[in-house]
C-alpha cells in the first residue's frame, strides 16, 4: 500500500477549546480540513509513531469517515497500533479507560459532546493523552500552532477498514484491533460498586428507574451494565440506540433537553429514580421522586457518602471543583480533612491533580463528575455511585439529600446560559465587567455587599502553570457569588453562562424554589452584567 504525501494549506480557527477542536459537519468535511488537524496531532505527538494509538466516538453524523481518515493516517504516520471501538463507538470515559488499561501513547476522540448531530450540526475532534485525559493546554497550543503553519500531510492509499467486525486486521504495517466497546469499561464498573447490592434494589420490586441515554453513545453501556448485569427491567434504559443525529434531539442530560425522562420522575406515581446522560456519555443528570440534583450537591453526596462503596471504602485523598461549580464540596472536604481544589473550567485542569495523588473525586457544574478511576467525567459511573448509595442507604435521593444539606447547609445554585450570542457583543459585555471590578469590593446591591470581585487566574499546584481570564468572580459577604464566563463549546457565536450561588444553613429554608429564592441575585447579575442591553437578549436560552 503506498504512503501519499499531500500538499495542503492552513486553515483558521482550528485552535482547541476546552474540550477540543468543535465546528459544524460542513467544516470538517472541506478538504484537508481533518486531515490537517489529524496531521498537526502525529507531527507534535512524537510518541505515536511506534506506539498504539485508540480511536472512538460518540456515533454522530461523520463518526465513521473520520474514523477511516484517522486509521489511514495513522498507517501513514508510522502507527504500530490502534485500538477502535467496534461501530466506530467508544464513549469519552470508555476512551480513557481503555488508554489506561492497555498503556496506550493516547487516543483521539470525536465527538461534540452534548451539541446536536446531524448533517447540519456539529462535530468535533480532541486529543487524549497517554495519562486518559484531555491534552493540557501545552498540547492543545502546540497542536494549534502546527495547524498554522502545516504544508503536508501523510495518508496511506487502502479501502475502508470493516469498523464492525471484531478481530484484527492490517492497513500496511499497522495492526487495527476493532474491540468490543463496552467490555473494558464495564468491567471497570464491576471494580468500582457493589453489583451485588444494586442488584437486590432491583429484584426487590420496590424500586423504579429509567435512564435516558439520549440516543447518543452510552445506550449499549448502559443496557449491558444495567440491564443485563443488573437485572434491570428491559426497557430501564430509554433512547438506547445510538443514532447518528441523536433522534433529533439535542443530547444535554439537563431539565430542559431530556424533558420526557423528568416528566416520568414528576407527580404521583413518579419514577423513584432518574439519570441521563449525553453524546459522548461522560455528562449525567440525577433526578429521584419529584427531586432535581443539582450537578454542585452529586459532587458534594458523593464524596460524603464514598466511603460506602468498594472503590472508595478507604476515603477520598482530596476534591476538585471547577471555578463555577457551587462551594458545596468544599464544606465537605472541610469536614473530612482533606484538600479543595477551585480549577477552572475544563477537565484537563483535573488531570496533574489526579495523577499526582491529590484528589480522588472531581466534578464540574456542567452536569460532570468523575474520579481517579479515569481521566474524564463519566455520566454513566456517576449513575452506579448513586445507585450503590441508595441501596446502601435505603432512602430516597430527596432523604440523601436532603440529610446532606442538615448536616452541611445548602448552596442553593443555578445557571442562566444565554446562547449563540454576538460574539462581539459577549466580549464586551465581559471587557466592561473586568474594567469595573477594581471599584466593585465595598459596594451594596440590595441586601448584597461584594466583598471581592476578580477575573480568576489558576496556578496549578503541580506545574506551576498559570491561566488566566477563567472567568468573573463577584463574591458578597456570606458566601454568594456571581460567576460570569464565555463558553468554549459552542459552534458558533458565544454562549455566555451566569452562575449564581448563596448558602443557606437554615434547614427551615432548605426547600424554597431555586429561582424564586435566588430572585434577587439574579436581577442583581442581568443589572450589573447589562445583558440585555449589550446582548438583546431579555431571557437565558436555558435554565438550569
């Protein structure tokens, strides 16, 4: 088979988010456009060539033809092997787990995560490295650079790898091993919890649940895991095959987007438990009987309750939140004795934390929580914590956690994402906040004092590297705070997301409606923030 050597040109915009490199399908289908991303990834990740590489995706619109692209790339590029889920199917956390397990040099996921598939939707691409995690920013910028200076790329001339049958087979000296997707990570799962006690809630007929995987990647995992090893209820696991458009639907495990699967856990003859999770499978969203929880308070229950389970029985070593992510687990590791961490925003600042020793569960706002058994968030691991607890515990999620906001107080929590807005406008919106922040500490707004306002700026304790512009931060005296931060993960425009937050110790006021009770600060963050002013926009796209 013969290497081709193809002459190309750069293209703009391909630098990475945070969770890697998101356009629409048409951008990536434009000739050499994937090809140059893919080739700036084995010109700056030396360790690929003679190495083994793993390549998986969430199953949407041009998963398969990337795939094959990718493959004879690699063939191209000196890949000794790679590793690919069967169907071209391999959930984000499933990525990790499998670099891991089998040492791998890294692996390339695609996927847009939680943003819609289809023909005329979305698309994405990152790198992970051989940790099982996100490419930090050093990778991600090394990466970006080479895609604006790239002239060549390297392809190997061969029919299509068969992506759906299991075994092994050559593209010119590399070996493609097509695996089962599921197995590994499964197998992971049976480690972590007590199968044995989630089975017996289920045989007890007592205890009702679905779990909507969205038509998106994790309705084989979880089938097998809930349904099959579980003994789950056939019929568990709604939306469970993956499709390349997710149905239709937008596959953001959220109040707003998996509508059906809340509207079974409302009412009187509610569902006692409800989870979801997203495109790539590494978001989750908890519901009980009438009961929201938050993304901020699973984080807080679990490293409480972790202790419990077999994976976690001896304790947690340390927590991580992202900057936006409510201070509830805070109070947790406060009590426990061990170390916070405040990151920001994107899961590759967990990374140096987790392989260093200093945490063991993480989390993000954004409907992610995870721990050291991988490198990613993983929606469907944070679906079996909690199952294990509450069978376990032998109460409610509303009992959990509720016991949890007595003993700890509750940060109450919300977030207002205002979509695809003028990016420009965004950005201003953002440059007057950051001009008035030196002036803001002192002043009052309704019953609300700030006691500190800053643009936040990371340094890891582990490298010593900086970020910065991480976001706003206004805090007022007793804990409130207003977050305002421009999102990496949309396609076009700007997603400008506003995260309010107050604590409550009072267990009288423990119940009150999220947005009603958060009312004032809210009016407070659209008055200070001049939304609708510099954006038009009166109302957020999404609330939750």
């Amino acid at each position: 088979m013969e290497s081709n050597v193809i002459a190309t040109t750069p293209f703009e915009g391909q630098r990475p988010g945070t969770s890697g490199l998101r356009k629409k399908v048409r951008t990536f289908q434009q000739p050499h456009y994937l090809e140059n991303f893919v080739q700036a990834i084995f010109d700056t990740q030396t360790e690929l060539a003679g190495g083994t590489l793993v390549v998986g995706g969430d199953g949407r619109y041009y998963n398969r033809e990337a795939i094959q692209v990718i493959l004879r790339m690699a063939a191209a590029n000196g890949v000794a092997r790679v590793l690919v889920g069967r169907g071209g199917i391999l959930s984000t956390p499933a990525v990790s787990c499998v670099i891991r397990k089998y040492k791998t040099q890294g692996g390339i996921v695609l996927s847009a995560s939680h943003n819609p598939g289809g023909p005329e939707e979305d698309f994405g691409i990152k790198f992970n490295v051989a940790a099982g995690g996100p490419a930090p920013e050093s990778v991600t910028e090394a990466i970006f650079a080479r895609t604006q200076s790239i002239d060549r790329y390297r392809v190997l001339d061969c029919p299509n790898t068969n992506l759906d049958m299991l075994g092994t087979v050559a593209i010119g000296a590399m070996q493609v091993e097509v695996i089962d997707p599921v197995a590994d990570y499964a197998a992971l799962m049976e480690d972590l919890f007590d199968f044995n006690a989630i089975r017996a809630l289920f045989d007890s007929g007592l205890f009702s649940m679905r779990f909507d995987a969205m038509h998106a990647v994790t309705g084989p995992y979880a089938t097998e895991i809930l349904e099959n090893r579980l003994g789950a209820l056939p019929g568990t696991v709604m939306n469970g095959i993956p499709l390349e458009d997710f149905g239709g639907g937008h596959p953001d495990p959220n109040l707003a987007h998996a509508h059906d699967l809340v509207a079974l856990c409302e009412g009187p003859h509610a569902l006692d438990f409800g989870a979801a999770s997203d495109g790539d499978g590494d978001r989750n969203m908890i519901l009980g009987k009438n009961f929201f929880v938050t993304p901020s308070d699973s984080l807080a229950v679990l490293a409480a309750n972790a202790h419990l389970t077999p994976g976690y029985h001896s304790g947690i070593r340390g927590i991580a939140r992202s900057m936006p992510t409510s201070q509830a687990a805070d109070r947790v590791a406060e009590a426990l004795g061990v170390e916070c961490f405040e990151t920001p925003t994107g899961w590759k600042f967990f990374g140096n934390l987790l392989d260093a020793g200093r945490i063991t569960l993480c989390g993000e706002e954004s409907f992610g929580t995870g721990s050291d058994h991988v490198r990613e968030k993983d929606g469907l691991w944070a679906v079996l914590f909690w199952l294990n607890l509450l069978a376990v515990r032998q109460q409610s999620v509303a009992e959990i956690v509720s016991e949890h906001w007595r003993q700890y107080g509750r940060n109450y929590y919300t977030r207002h994402d205002y979509e695809a807005v003028d990016a420009k406008a965004a950005g201003a919106l953002v440059d007057h906040l950051r001009i008035m922040l030196p002036a803001l500490p002192g002043q009052r707004f309704g019953n609300y004092t700030v006691a500190y306002a800053d643009d936040f700026a990371y340094t890891d304790p582990i490298d010593g590297s900086v970020s910065a512009n991480q976001g706003i931060r206004i805090g007022f005296e007793g804990g409130s705070r207003i977050v305002l931060r421009l999102s990496g993960t949309g396609t076009e425009g700007a997603t400008l997301r506003v995260y309010l937050e107050f604590y409550e110790p009072d267990p009288s006021r423990h119940h009150q409606d999220t947005q009603e009770a958060m009312a004032p600060l809210i009016l407070i963050a659209r008055e200070l923030a001049q939304i609708e002013a510099r954006t038009g926009r009166a109302e957020p796209t999404v609330i939750t």
